[in-house]
C-alpha cells in the first residue's frame, strides 16, 4: 500500500477527520524537490475547543478501562503500525527528508515499540500499601486528565508515539500538535489507534504553528503538557504550563558531547561520529556535535572520517541507496549554513563539506554537505549553539580531566558519549558527565526500554521506559482508618 500525501483533512478529532478551510495556510513541502505534497490548514480557536472537549468527554471511560484493555489496543496499535512500516516510512521520508533507509528502521518501527512497550506497562499500573498499625494507607495510581504532545519535525511519527503511548496506558487522553513542517504522520497514528479500537476522542490530532500549541497548552482542561522541541520554545511553554500549575516534560535541545580516548578502537569510533553528526542529516536532538579527540589519535581519526565521508550517498531519499538526504526546509538549511559561515569566519579548519553539495539541485532539494571542522575552540559560535544540521566539530584534548570540564562546560545536558577500551575510565567518566542519556563505546541509540530525557537545559522529565509512567500519572493517598477518631474537645 502507498498513503497518498494530501490526507484525508487536516485534523483528526474525536475519531473523524475534520477539516476547517478558515484555518491559516499550511502547505506540505517535500524537502527532496521543493514540491507542495498536501494542502492543510491550521486549527482555528473553535477547532482546539472541540479536540480539548473531545478528549474531555473521552477521559473518564479511557481511564476506567482495566490497564488490559487500554494495552491490548495499543499492542495491536503497536501491529498495525508494523505492518504499514513502509506505507508509513515512505510518508514519513516526504515529510521529512529523510531518506528511506532511516526511516524503515527509526520512526513507525520506533513509535510501534513505544506502543508495544506502554501497552505492555498498562497492565501493571498499581498503587503501594503501607501498614500503620491497624490503620494503613494506600495509594492509587491515577490518569492526569486531558494531556497535550507538542512536536518537532525531524522524528514525527516517533515523537507521537513516544508521548501517546504511556499518556494512554496511564489513561489519559491527548491532544497532539506536530510540527507545522512535518505534520503528516501523526494523523496515520492517529488512524491505526482508531483502527486498533481507540474510543473517539482518547488521541486527537490538531495541526498548527506556534499560536495553536500556545492555545492547547493555556487551556484550563489540560493537566499536563509534553513539548519536544528547541529550548527557546520550551521556556514559552514551561512558564506557560507554570502559570496553570500544569504538569510537563520538555524534550529540548542539546550540544552534546563525544569524547574518544587515545586507547578507542578508531574504526568504532568514527562509526559512532558519523551516526552522532550526520544521521537524519544532523537533525537529531541527542548529536555529538562536540567530538573530542584525544591529541595521540586525532589526526588518523580525522584522516579516517575523510575517508569515510566518501560514502555518503546523496539522491532520491525514497531511493533505498541513499544514506543521507537534504534538510527539513529551507529555513532550515539558512541557519545551518549561517553557522558554517560562522566556523569559517572565526578560524575552524574546514576538513570536509561547508557547502551545498555538485550535482544536487540548489533551487529545490534544500540540500547541505556533511560538514567536519577541526580545530575548533571552546569559545566559537558552532562549539557552543546547536546547530541542528550536519556540521561535526573536532576539538583536541590532552587529560581526562581536562576532557571531562570542557565537555560539560555547556547550558545543555542531553547526551553524551565516551570512547575508551579502558572501562573503568568509561564508568568513571560517565559518572561526573552532566547529560540524561550516555554511550560507552557506541552513541545514539534509544531504545524504549531506556529513559530519555535532558539534563540542565536540554529538559524536564523523561520518555520511555518505565520512569515515564511516573510522568504521565498521578498519586492518590488514602488513608484508612479501622478504630475510632479522636479529638481533643
Ligand atoms: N530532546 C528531544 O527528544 C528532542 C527530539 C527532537 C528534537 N528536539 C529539539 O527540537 C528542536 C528542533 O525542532 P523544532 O525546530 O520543531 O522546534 P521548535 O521549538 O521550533 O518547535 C517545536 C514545536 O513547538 C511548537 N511551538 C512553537 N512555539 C510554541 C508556543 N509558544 N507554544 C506551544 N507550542 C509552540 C511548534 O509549532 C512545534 O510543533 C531542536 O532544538 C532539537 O534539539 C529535541
Ligand atoms: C530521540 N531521538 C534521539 C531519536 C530523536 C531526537 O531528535
Ligand atoms: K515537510
């Protein structure tokens, strides 16, 4: 099967599509061609009213579901999606850009074991007892209420399930909001939910820009707001939240750090530079943007990333040879290209790419080569801002200590990596590195069963494994008493 691209509307409420041509203009591009691929239009007042009402209406019967019941949806949410993985990974590459050798393996396949694994963890919710003598408490593990997921662009299928799948095992409902650049998938998930037997109303899908997922996150019936996206928008939507003592995770930005030691394997570590700068084109939260490398090995470390870059195959991303597609938008490619701009001018050595590639089309595909500078400085611009495209920067070191400073010598804390054959130095290293997920001898994986989430600036709670459902629940206590009150008077 193929999803044409121009969806049935443009939102999907209360188990139907709705479609409100009132709503501002939010055309479609497919990053590869410059081609408008579908017409949407963003929600109005009145339509965030009816989702937020929708799954209002929908919450109390959700909740009172047994864990079971809501799991057993998802899991079959969960096969579905695995079924229509390239129906889904082909949409998701016209969305995106990305090419559909990423897409096969990191968004549906990633978003049906968020499915899989919640619906699995439904089942399991439950409270504590504890014993005061004859008297005893217990608690109640508890829905939020109505909860809201906001987007990014570069993993849209994946970010949809990541939130809807513990916001409902815990039995909630939601509202979703994805990235006005990439909003085609999260309305398939929506479908294979109702598919799989979702009550109408349990996960909406509304689209927008900025203004829309302002309006859901004000509103009075939502009790918790998850927003995956940059740090500047998340401190909108944190002090917004605050403000209606909401609960949030904030999956935000990061310039994380990647650090290879004198005794790494070379050939593993240059692998694992290449996946941490220029997967998803370097649209990826969790980058290594900051490769450190010690002084013994850098020069055949960047000698052999050279190499190495000569196989990257730029092209047709639904052509399953190509392993590296052009950035989300054009906007997008501006900022990255100002950056380099910026590396060059403050004197970083430029190893390889810094420009759009020959052969590609400029006007259209909004393309940029895989970028590598060397001898970068702690001060410059690319060391510090994330970038958000493909633009490594390779920094030298002396000392482990030395290292480990300037690696955490940032307002970001999402990811890390280090690479040493010496274990204890890895253990010990990861322990004082300030960021919510680490990799020992390998970086950017993430698997559901492992929590995700930033450290000081890059966030607030975490996703997946089984800490999230702490994040999408509530405790109740109750305290029982068996003998009789007493009172002073
Ligand atoms: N930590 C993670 O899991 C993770 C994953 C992917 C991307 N990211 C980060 O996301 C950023 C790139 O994505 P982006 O450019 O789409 O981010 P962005 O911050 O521009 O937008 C994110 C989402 O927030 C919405 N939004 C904007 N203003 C809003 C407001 N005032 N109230 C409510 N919603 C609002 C946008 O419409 C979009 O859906 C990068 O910084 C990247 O590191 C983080
Ligand atoms: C969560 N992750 C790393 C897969 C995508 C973030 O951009
Ligand atoms: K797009």
């Amino acid at each position: 099967m193929t999803y044409p691209t121009q969806p049935e509307a443009s939102h999907f409420i209360d188990g139907a599509y709705v479609e409100d041509d009132s709503g501002a203009a939010l055309p479609v591009i497919y990053p590869a061609t410059g081609e408008t691929i579908a017409d949407l239009h963003a929600a109005t007042p009145a339509l965030i009213d009816r989702a937020l009402a929708a799954a209002k209406r929908a919450q109390p019967a959700w909740a009172a579901m047994t864990g079971t019941e809501r799991g057993r949806i998802l899991r079959r949410a969960a096969d579905i999606m695995r079924e229509r993985n390239r129906a889904l990974s082909e949409l998701e590459t016209k969305d995106t850009g990305k090419p559909l050798q990423e897409t096969l393996v990191a968004d549906a396949t990633s978003g049906a074991d968020a499915l899989e694994y919640f619906g699995g963890l439904a089942a399991t919710l439950s409270g504590e007892h504890i014993q005061l003598g004859d008297d005893f408490i217990y608690t109640r593990r508890e829905a939020l209420g109505v909860t809201v997921g906001i987007g990014a662009w570069n993993y849209p299928t994946q970010i949809a399930c990541w939130k809807a799948a513990p916001a409902l095992a815990c039995g909630n409902t939601m509202v979703f909001k994805p990235s006005e650049t990439t909003p085609l998938c999260a309305l398939k998930v929506a479908e294979i939910l109702k598919e799989a037997g979702l009550p109408d109303g349990v996960f909406n899908v509304v689209q927008g820009y900025g203004e829309v997922g302002a309006g859901l996150v004000e509103d009075e019936r939502v009790a918790k707001v998850s927003l995956t996206g940059s740090v500047p928008t998340g401190r909108r939507v944190y002090a917004a939240a605050a403000s209606g003592m909401k609960s949030v995770t904030m999956e935000l930005g990061g310039k994380s750090p990647l650090v290879i030691f004198d005794d790494a394997n070379v050939e593993d570590a240059v692998s694992a530079a290449i996946n941490a700068n220029f997967y998803s084109t370097g649209q990826v939260c969790s980058n290594g943007t900051r490769v450190f490398v010690q002084d013994g090995i850098r020069e055949a470390f960047l000698a052999r990333l050279s190499e190495r870059l000569g196989g990257v195959k730029m092209g047709d991303p639904l052509d399953e040879a190509t392993n590296f597609g052009p950035m989300v938008s054009a906007r997008q490619r501006e900022i990255v290209e100002g950056f380099i701009a910026r590396g060059r001018e403050e004197g970083a050595r430029l190893v390889a790419g810094g420009g759009r590639p020959t052969g590609m089309s400029d006007e259209n595909g909004y393309w940029v080569e895989p970028t590598v500078f060397a001898d970068v400085t702690d001060e410059m611009t690319i060391a510090r801002e994330e970038i958000f495209g493909p633009v490594m920067s390779v920094f030298g070191f002396a000392t482990e200590e030395e290292a480990l400073e300037r690696a955490n010598a940032t307002i970001y804390g999402l990811s890390a990596g280090v690479f040493t054959r010496d274990l204890a130095r890895a253990h010990r290293f990861v322990g004082k590195l300030q960021a919510g997920s680490c990799w020992i001898n390998t970086y950017n994986l993430t698997p559901v069963e492992a929590p995700f989430g930033g450290m000081k600036m890059s966030g607030v709670g975490r996703e997946n494994g089984q800490v999230a459902i702490e994040h999408w629940s509530q405790l109740k206590t109750v305290y029982v008493a068996m003998g009789e009150v007493e009172a002073p008077y």
